[in-house]
C-alpha cells in the first residue's frame, strides 16, 4: 500500500524491512480475532503509549522513534502471503471471514498524537495516543512499542553521554562492531546522533541518514607494515599544487631528527618504532588533508605521539595540516595531558602555528562514569569515541514503554493494580508543558480532553495523579501544548510534517539547554513534576473506586 503524501510525496515505509505487521505478538491477532468474532473489532478505542520510570537513575528521557512508527502505519497493509501464515498460526476453528477482514485493514481510519521526536519527556505523559478501531489499534501496539523503545532509550543514553562530557567536545559513535545485530547498530547511529553526538563510524547509517561519518585507521594497518621501505611512491604535491615533494619520506625522518634534538625535547624519546613511522607515512600520503593517526600500538609517549608529529610536521613544510591523534588504551588523563605538552613544545620550538592544539580523540570503552572521572582528574582530549556502553545500553537493557487502553466507545477505562506506579490514567487526555518566570519548565499536566486549556498568568492546580498530600499551584509563564496530529486518518485535522532528522537533533539540543540544571544532574538528580488537574484527579479516584471490588472480611 503507496502511505499518505508527505509535503507532495509518499510517506516511504519503514527504515527497516523487517517492520512489517507481522513484527507483533501472537495474541495481537488472536485478541483481533476474539473481537472480529464477538462483533467488537470496529469498536471505537483510545490507547496511551508512555513509559513509567525515567532510565540510567536519571530524570528525565529523549523521545525517538516517531518518524518510524508514521512510516509503518503510512505503509500498513498486510499481503496475502502474510494473511496465509496468520491463518496457520491461528487454531483451525478461526472462520474465513476474519482473513477477509484482515484484507481489507489498513490505517485510514486510525488517528495518531504525539509528542515531537527529539523532546524531553517524563514518566506517565502519553508520547503517543492513539485513536481507532480496536482490533486494528491493537495490532500496532507491538510495533509502536518496540520503535519507540530502543530508539527513546539509546537517545537519552546519547543526551547523558553528552551532558557530562559538555557542549565543546566532539562526541563520535564508534559502536558498531558492538550492537545487537546490524538493525540495533543503524538504530543506534540515527538515535545517537538525535541525542547529540557529531558523527558515527557506520557507512550504512551515514548513507540512510545523511549523518556525518568518522574514522582513520585501526592497529592492524600500523601493524600490518615492516619498514620504511615499503613505501614505494614516495612522492606527495604541495596542497597548492605548486610543486611535488619527490621524497616525503626523507622529509619526515629529517623532522623526526629534529624533534629528537630539539632543546625542549631532548631526551624525552629516543629510537621510536620505525614501522609504525611507515605506516603513518604511509597514511599520510593516501590522506594528506585528513592525517589522523591511533599512537597506542607500540608506545604513546616514546613512539607514536613523536612519529605522528615528524608527519604532521612534514605535511605541514606542504601546506597540509594534521587531524591529529587517536587515543585506544592507558591511562587517557595522563597520556592526553602529555601529548598536549609534545604539541605545545613543538608549536614553541618550531613556530608552527596552532599545532599546540593538535586533536586529541579518545576510545577504548567510554562510557558516563569514564567521561565524569576524566573530567574530575583532569584532561586534553577534544573528541570521545564511544561504542560498546552507548549502543547497547549497557547501563539500562529497556525503557519499559508500555501501551494502555484508556477508553472505549467514548467510556473511560482504567487498568488497576496492588503496584500505584502501574496504575493507569484514564479517558483521552490532553497534555502541557507550563514554564515559569526564569524560561525553564516547571511542570507537565495532563487534563481531560474537554476542559479548557491552561491560561499564561492564570493560577492552575496541579496534583500527583495517585498522592492526594502532592499538590501546588502554578502560574505559568508560557504554556505549550504537547501532543500535536501526525496521523490524521481520515479526519480533517491539520498533520504535523516529519521533520528532518537534522532538525530533530536540534530540537532535542535546545530542549535539553531549556531544562533545569538540577534535573540535569547525574547523581541524586531533582525529579521532574507530573501532574494532573483538579477535575482530572477527582475522576481517577472515582473510576478507582468504582472499578475495584470491594472486600469481604470473614
């Protein structure tokens, strides 16, 4: 099926081939089918998707996954093919007439709410509210949940990551060879980059995306060369063009010399690793704009970080200026501070303009915790290559989306439980975002769908939805109302356009710099409030006690 037009054209399908509306559990269909049977399936239901507990012990969440949940019901048909495995994994007695239903299914008739992808999100606000006939609603309910999941989790893992290293650091996703599986890697790629990282090491996700790519060279090329013999074409034109160097090899051994004997560094290396010095050579004439070289394989201060600098050095007598070097094992703090002082003393010596601050890029299993102790000890490294902890959510395996029904046929429907936190908020909810005097925002409410919005400078009750003591007043300074139409069906509501990935990304940016610090923060951080109105709090409490069976003590 051709989706809905987005700005003139379709809305294409799913990143992924494999999100199709056979990705859903099995009692999707059978409960579809107990519907169709029982003369329920086109039974109007309103359904919430939200999560409960902020992850990684934080307190707050980045929403992700929007774009792909519109591109799947955009796209959602089933094929005959599909009709013809539901029908064997169904038991026998299913008649004829439900695989004629599921035919004729589509999303035409299903309306989507949500929150903008890239937003800063707390527990029990509806990300999504999803409206529509409830055997079709409710075979969405697996997929919205599974996009939504992984794609919000690893975003805020990706905010996090980014909160303590700070806004001057490039921040690089190296977490490929790591995910779980090639469809967790692409996810984690876009999701990170949505979260605030600068660029990813993986081709395909730079491809589908259009994110900046990273990435040099590993151990095995500096390794994989014996000596400078070797190198068979030895000569390297001048950036401008104007002449060739026709030994650049000689030209960097003369700058390795001069190092060597140089009055500041005198003493602090002596014979360096000749075949790393070829390999690095070697790079710099396939790469001499983009010269970036990993010093770790044999040793930083007594090899690489002095071979790297003979390189850049004699890129630069050819107008060429290094990248800079990579960081992979040791102690980071330390080495980082080293080489800084190696640049500097070399940019003094040799009055070579800014190669004082030479790049110094940093890998080897990051994570938060890493980020946080370099800061508290002390280091010179600008760019942070992180792979294994940020993509597979090392710290937290889910977010714990869940999906509930809140009404049905216009009634109000409530799911209880002995756990508070799993009880759910009835009725089709609006929601909003009040801020106060200083920009930050203060709190989230959710009303019910007819009561009048909130007024700027009017004085609103706020209350927990469960805990009747947690309650204050607000007057808000702007309010912003949370969920917008992305999916209209077939009404004539107005549909938010999806925006670019980039502008995501800059949503979630700016959002972030708009909450307070104190939310902010990584350990004890102050909880966000989420709240409900008055008349809200009033008709939870009575479904509550309306719904609950009364005890009998014997």
């Amino acid at each position: 099926m051709e989706g809905k037009k987005e700005n003139g054209g379709v809305i294409a399908g799913p990143t992924n081939p494999m999100v199709t509306p056979l990705l859903t559990d099995l009692y999707q269909f059978t409960m579809a089918y107990a519907y169709w049977k029982a003369g329920k399936h086109q039974e109007r239901a309103v359904f919430d998707l939200y999560f409960r507990k902020n992850p990684f012990g934080g307190e707050y969440t980045v929403f992700a996954g929007l774009e792909e949940v519109i591109r799947f019901i955009a796209n959602f048909r089933l094929t005959e093919e599909e009709i013809a495995f539901v029908r064997e994994s169904l038991s026998d007695s299913c008649e004829d007439g439900f695989f004629d239903y599921l035919r004729g299914i589509d999303c035409s008739n299903v309306e989507v709410y949500a929150i903008p992808e890239g937003t800063v999100v707390f527990p029990k606000i509806p990300l999504l509210r999803i409206e529509g006939p409830i055997a079709v609603v409710q075979l969405l309910e697996t997929p919205f949940v599974n996009l939504i999941n992984y794609a919000s989790l690893v975003s805020t893992n990706a905010a996090r990551h980014r909160n303590v290293a700070g806004k001057s650091k490039t921040l690089l996703e190296f977490g490929l060879r790591r995910a779980q599986g090639p469809d967790g890697a692409v996810g984690a790629s876009k999701y990170c980059y949505i979260g605030g990282f600068d660029a990813t090491s993986n081709v395909a996700a730079g491809k589908l995306f259009g994110i900046p790519l990273r990435g040099t060279h590993s151990h095995a090329f500096v390794s994989s060369y014996m000596s400078l013999d070797e190198i068979i074409d030895k000569s390297l034109r001048r950036k401008d063009g104007s002449s060739t160097c026709e030994d650049f090899v000689t030209l960097v051994q003369t700058w390795l010399s001069k190092t060597q004997w140089s009055n500041s560094l005198c003493g602090i290396f002596g014979e360096t690793n000749q075949s790393e010095l070829a390999a690095f050579t070697s790079y710099a004439l396939a790469f001499p704009d983009n010269f970036l070289a990993l010093v770790d394989t044999y040793d930083v201060m007594r090899s690489g970080v002095p071979n790297f600098c003979a390189v850049a050095l004699a890129l630069n007598d050819l107008g060429y200026k290094a990248g800079g070097i990579r960081l992979d094992s040791g102690d980071l703090a330390y080495l980082s501070c080293e080489a800084r002082k190696f640049f500097c003393s070399i940019e003094k010596e040799f009055g070579v303009p800014e190669f004082g601050k030479m790049n110094i890029t940093a890998s080897n299993d990051l994570n938060e915790e890493t980020l946080d102790a370099l800061n508290k000890q002390g280091h010179e490294v600008d760019s942070f290559g992180i792979g294994t902890y940020l993509v597979t959510c090392y710290a937290q395996a889910a977010l714990g989306v869940v999906f509930k029904l809140v009404e049905i046929n216009s009634q109000p429907r409530i799911k209880l439980s002995e756990d508070v936190s799993k009880v759910s908020i009835p009725c089709k909810k609006r929601c909003y975002r009040l801020y106060g005097k200083e920009g930050y925002p203060l709190v989230d409410i959710m009303t019910a769908e007819n009561e009048p919005s909130p007024k700027v400078g009017e004085r609103i009750l706020c209350r927990h939805p469960f805990q009747e003591s947690k309650r204050a007043y607000v007057v808000p300074q702007r309010v912003e109302e949370l969920l917008r139409c992305y999916w209209p069906g077939i009404s004539d509501k107005t549909r938010e356009n999806l925006p670019s990935l980039r502008t995501i990304r800059e949503r979630c940016i700016k959002q972030l710099e708009l909450m307070r610090p104190d939310h902010m923060r990584r350990l004890n951080p102050t909880p966000y409030k989420v709240s409900v109105s008055a008349e809200l709090y009033d008709f939870i409490h009575f479904l509550w006690l309306n719904e609950a069976p009364v005890g009998e003590l014997q």
